[in-house]
C-alpha cells in the first residue's frame, strides 16, 4: 500500500498492511519561518519514514495574530518566551476582533503547508495544527485562571471574543486546506480537562466554537481531535466530527486506547507514551507498548503515535524503534 492508501484505509477501518504510524514536536530553533518550520516537518518525515505528517507549528502564532508579542528562546529544548499579551482585564476582551485568517502569522503558515505540501508531493497525507478558539484566548490572557474567572464575571464579553476568534480560526482552517493540508489538528489544550474545566463550563464556552471550526473543514479526510492532558473529558467529545482522536492514553485518569475503540467508530492514535517510555525508556520499552497498542486495537482503526507532542530531546533510536516495531513486529 502507498502510505496515503494506508492512512485513509485505517482512518475508515479497512484492511491496512499495517498500522500507520506518526511522531510529531517542536522544532524551537527553526519554527520562526516558513522556510525552517518546512525544512524541519520534510526532515522528521524523511528521517523517521512516517506515513502522515502532524505539521508542529509555534504554538504562539495564534496569539500573534491579534498582537501579543513572543521571542525565541535560542534553545533547542524550550518554547518561546512571551513579552507582550493582550488581555489583563475583562474590559480588555473588546480588543478581540475577527482578524484575516489569510493574513499576518497566517499567511506565514500557508506559505509553509504549501512548501510542505510540494516537498511531499502527496505521497504523505499532512494535517496543520489549529488550536481550539478558547485555547487561543487563554493564550491572548497569557492566564488560565483569568479566563476562568471571566466565565462567571463577564461571560458575555467572553462569548463576544470567542466568536471572534472563531470567525478568523474557521478561515484559517479553511485556507490551510486551500494550501495543501489533508485535514486540521485540532487540539483542546488544557481547557479539556476535568482538572481545568466542568462539564458544564466546557458545554458553554468550548463545544460551541469548536464545533464551528471543525465544521468548517468537515469532510476533510485527515482531521484529528486531540484531547489534551490527564483526566480529559474525551468521552463527552467524541461526538465531534473527526475521523480520529488522539490523546495521551497512559495519562492519570484517562481512558486506554481499547475503551475509546469500544465507544467510537473514528479511528484511535496513539500508544506510545511521549512523557516517560519515549524519552527516558530504551528501544525494548517502546517496542513493548507498540505491542501492547496493537493488542488493545488488533491493529485496526488504528494510528500509531505519541499522546502528545514529543520532547525535542527523544532518543532517535526511540523513535526508530516505534516505526520498526510495526514493520517487523516479533513472532
């Protein structure tokens, strides 16, 4: 099978020689162009024969777009350091406007999946990374907390900028597939945590505008849901209309890869444990909980990846490890 054959063939649950398999991470020192974000996706590619490709932008561009300010860091194992952000105060959500979702920071993304997409040549399906809308106003308050008051003490104000930024993130979405992209990556951040938000906090100022966004793009074959962080709610967001969903399956409090298999028909990815086997294990610990993803999902409906983005201080003979075990698994 062509790599693209297998994805689509495993994301609709048909019959795939293998399961695919993709690993996905910053690259902090060469993010911060189009030139070097492509260089760095086309090489992880190579490097590792991946059969899709997660697209692993800095994750401030969002931000960006309506004016907070970041530098980097010049260290290849941190993100990059924030030096302005917009909103201090509840007032200051009026300032959240839609904004061109083709333009600024934007623009600098699509010239990068268009570089990708070339350097790919359609071989390897790509998906770009769209965080949620309350994701990007948490980034904009440069505090968790802030917003989180801000649901109670000015919810329509919060309402106000969150349908802003939906406006501009549904665009971009949309542009991104313009561009190249197979589908979105649509993370939750910490917002889709039991430990952040309650269900019914979540309902009001998540769902809505996630939905919006992945509507936007719905029928794109390669969108992905990634459920961030331990104890997610994942289980209340599989409704969402995504061919697969990724989250940290070894994670405190979160479901394994065999209890989402059991309660959706969209392909589960994931397996590996990008927080401890990856990083700190050897290549006999990886290989082992290839084996035990391919026992939970029989290898069907199945994506072969890390429940997060990766350190950019993972072993590569790691990462070696992961991409053979499905290619010469054991007797």
């Amino acid at each position: 099978m062509t790599k693209r054959e297998r994805v689509s063939a495993a994301l609709r649950g048909g019959d795939v020689d293998r399961p695919p398999v993709g690993f996905w991470g910053h690259d902090f020192l060469r993010e911060w162009s189009a030139e070097g974000l492509a260089a760095a996706m086309l090489e992880s590619v190579r490097t590792y024969d991946y059969d899709f490709l997660k697209v692993n932008p800095r994750a401030t561009y969002y931000a960006e777009a309506w004016g907070c300010r970041y530098a980097p860091s010049n260290d290849a194992a941190r993100g990059p350091v924030t030096e302005h952000w917009l909103l201090h105060q509840p007032s200051d959500l009026e300032k959240v406007r839609p904004v061109d979702g083709a333009g600024g920071p934007f623009a600098e993304q699509l010239a990068a999946l268009r570089l990708i997409s070339e350097g790919l040549d359609g071989e390897v399906p790509f998906a770009q990374t769209v965080f949620s809308p309350l994701s990007v106003l948490g980034r904009l308050a440069n505090d968790r907390d802030a917003v989180h008051r801000w649901m109670s003490e000015a919810p329509d104000a919060l309402h106000a900028a969150l349908a802003a930024v939906t406006e501009t993130l549904s665009s971009y979405a949309k542009a991104s597939l313009a561009a190249g992209a197979d589908g979105i990556f649509f993370p939750t951040t910490e917002w889709g945590t039991y430990d952040v938000c309650s269900v019914e906090e979540y309902e009001a100022f998540g769902r809505p505008y996630d939905l919006q966004v992945l509507e936007a793009v719905e029928g794109a074959f390669l969108n992905i849901l990634h459920v961030c962080r331990p104890n997610n709610m994942i289980e209340r967001l599989l409704d969402y209309p995504a061919a697969a969903v990724n989250w940290a399956a070894h994670a405190p409090g979160n479901l394994s890869l065999a209890e989402v298999a059991a309660k959706t028909d969209k392909a589960v990815m994931g397996g590996v444990d990008e927080r401890h086997a990856l990083i700190q294990g050897s290549p006999d610990d990886v290989r082992e909980q290839v084996q035990e993803a391919l026992r939970q999902t029989a290898g069907r409906r199945f994506l072969l990846a890390p429940g997060c983005s990766i350190s950019p201080q993972t072993p590569p003979e790691n990462l070696h490890a992961a991409v053979q075990a499905l290619r010469a698994p054991p007797p």
